[in-house]
DNA sequence: TTGCCAAGGTTGTAGGTACAACGAAAACCG
DNA sequence: CGGTTTTCGTTGTACCTACAACCTTGGCAA
C-alpha cells in the first residue's frame, strides 16, 4: 500500500530521509491526535464558562502570578509564545472588556505594561476551577503518579528544543508550596 | 503572593476544587507550553515548505494511505477531530488546488468521498520529508527510545479520555513494518 | 405510505491568528 | 555626537476556525 507521509516509501523513491519507526510513529500519531484536540477542548470549555480562550486565560493567569500583577508587553508575549502582534490584539479585547490595563512604561518609553485590575482578577478567579477540574480529568487523572513525573521530564526535554532559551518555561513555574 | 490560577487559593477562597499539586502543575505546565508552542511550528515549516497547514497535511496524509485514496467526508472529519463544516471549508480549498476531488457517493447518497489526485499524491511526496525532519529534530530527537515509549503510552491514556470511542486514534496507525 | 428525527454536508459570518508594514524610542558605534 | 540598527509596540489585511442556519437523504415507526 505504499503511504507516504509518515513511514518508509519504496527504495527507488527515497531521498535522504529518516522515516519514523512503528514505535516512533505510534508515539508521535498520538501526540499529535493530542496537539489537535486538547487545545479546542479547552478553549471550549472556558469559553463557554467564561467567555476566555485558553490563551486569555494564560495572559491572566500570568499577571495574576505575579507581583503587583503588572507586565510588560514583550515579556508577556515570550512567556506565551506569542508574537506581539497577535498579543497586542489580545490585550486590546481584553483591556476593552475592563480584564487589564495598559500603561506606559515608566524606564522604557518604547514599553507598555498591563496591569492585571480588579474586575480580571475576579475573572480569573472565577474561571480558573472549571479549567483546572478540565485539565485534571482530561490530562493528570488518565496518569499514573509516575507517569505525571515521566510526562513532566518528557515534556521539559522538549521544550528545550523547541525554546532553547527558556524564555516559554517559567509559566505557571512557582513551587511554593505542597 | 497567593497566586489563583492553579495553584492553593486560600483557605477562606476555597470552594471545593482540588488544585494541582507541585509536580502536577510542573507537568501540566510544560505540556501546556508545548501544546502553545508546537501547532505553530508544524504550520510554519508546512506553509513555508509546501504551502499546506498541518491540518491540510493530516488530510492528505491520511488519503494518501487509504486503499483507493478515497475517504469519506465524515469519517474524515472524526479521525482528524475536525466538524464537518470546517472540513468543508478546507476540502473546497484543497480541490481548487486540484490536490483532492469531491465524488458523490454510491451507496449513500448524502454522503461525499474525498479522492486524492495524482497532484494531491505528489503534493504530501513533496512535503512529507521535511515534516517528518521537523518532527524528529522537535519532539523524537531530544528523547531516549525509553521515554518515545512511554510517551506513546502516556498519550494513548489521555487519548482515551478525550477520545472514548477511539474515532481519533486510527490515524497513521498501519504498522506494516519493522 | 406518512411523519418524524437523525445523519451527512454546505454556506455564511463572526472572531482569532499570522504576516507584513509601519513608527518611535533605545542601543550601539565610528 | 550623527547615523545605523535593534527593540517595542500598533495597525491593517488575509486566512483559518467555530458556530449557527439550512437543505437533503436515510432510518424508523405507526
């Protein structure tokens, strides 16, 4: 039968390529089953909870983490792998529905912060159950302990691939207590 | 600093959530940061490349291993965990590339088969080699042959949870050789 | 048959993301 | 210093996805 996508193509057609292994292609067909219903999943059911998209809900849960719940622009773009224009659109919806602030920034004329108001903090207050009782269900309940521990190593080997510099890791990354 | 979007709210907050542990926030974390990061990676190396998005490749590659290289729209759209009006829209684009064909079909006479041309068959030719590099460097590469497994294992878990019925999981699933 | 409802697809539109172009402030440098 | 080059951010547009409305056919039962 031949495919082509994934796995070996006859000898006369091959180029140079390494093609996936059974095992390999088992592993990385599930992942990306994974990588293309998770995100919907998500985004659905906070937007139907909470009018947010999962990508809202990182900004937030970003300004909320930190002290004095203000950001920079670029920082925030980084720390969610997002370009500033796709950001700036954001943050404009959300500053238009009253979640955040912009202000300028007091060091860098060039810079903008947003701050992270009242009316966002009870937001992502009130969204954040929902979602995380989703991702418990749908992502940790499935796992074993060890399993949790091995997903954790896994997924750190390759984000230093994808983002050798670190600039995507430290979300959601205080450990301060348990 | 009481940080609210995943972690311990305070106890006069709580209502009955059970947030997520130091590890499990670790992992989940990362996992999160991937599924931001890797979606548009794939995208960008096939719309650079090959002009098609990840979702585009998926269809075509999943035409392309079918006997016939005929599949019918909904079961299409299920296995690629897509709605039919999406799936709709992308066909009608990926026939006016002239990469796929829509047929009426035989036995049932609502239904539509999807046929891969000879252009659509190049195409995914075409393309395939340097989706599967990019997948090897990104995600394959920076694992042992211990953790690919375990990884496969652990998908396969979340997978079933998102996905009962199993409608998702046949994709790329031949293992003819090795 | 007739009537009802589920399943298969298409179309239109609103909302979100990607990409390119742009402007302004900072940093670098001869 | 004066000029060039990054960095930071906004705006506009094209593309893609989600959602709702709609139509047709098949399945089922009275």
């Amino acid at each position: 039968m031949n495919s082509c996508s994934y796995k070996l193509m006859r000898d006369n057609e091959r180029v140079n390529t390494r093609w996936l292994s059974s095992r390999e292609l088992s592993s990385w067909a599930r992942l990306a089953s994974i990588l293309e219903a998770l995100p919907p999943l998500l985004d659905s059911q906070l937007r139907h909870d909470a009018g947010l998209t999962h990508f809202d809900y990182r900004v937030l849960a970003l300004l909320s983490e930190t002290e004095g719940r203000t950001v920079r622009m670029s920082f925030l773009a980084k720390a969610n792998n997002a370009t500033l224009p796709r950001l700036s659109h954001v943050i404009q919806r959300l500053e238009e529905r009253g979640y955040v602030e912009r202000l300028a920034s007091a060091e860098d004329r060039r810079a903008t912060d947003v701050w992270l108001t009242d009316e966002g903090w009870e937001k992502i207050r009130f969204a954040a159950p929902g979602h995380v009782e989703m991702v418990r269900e749908h992502v940790l309940d499935p796992l074993t302990e060890e399993q949790v521990d091995q997903l954790g190593t896994i997924a750190e080997q390759i984000l230093r691939r994808l983002d050798p510099d670190g600039e995507l890791r430290p979300i959601y990354g205080k450990h301060d207590d348990d």
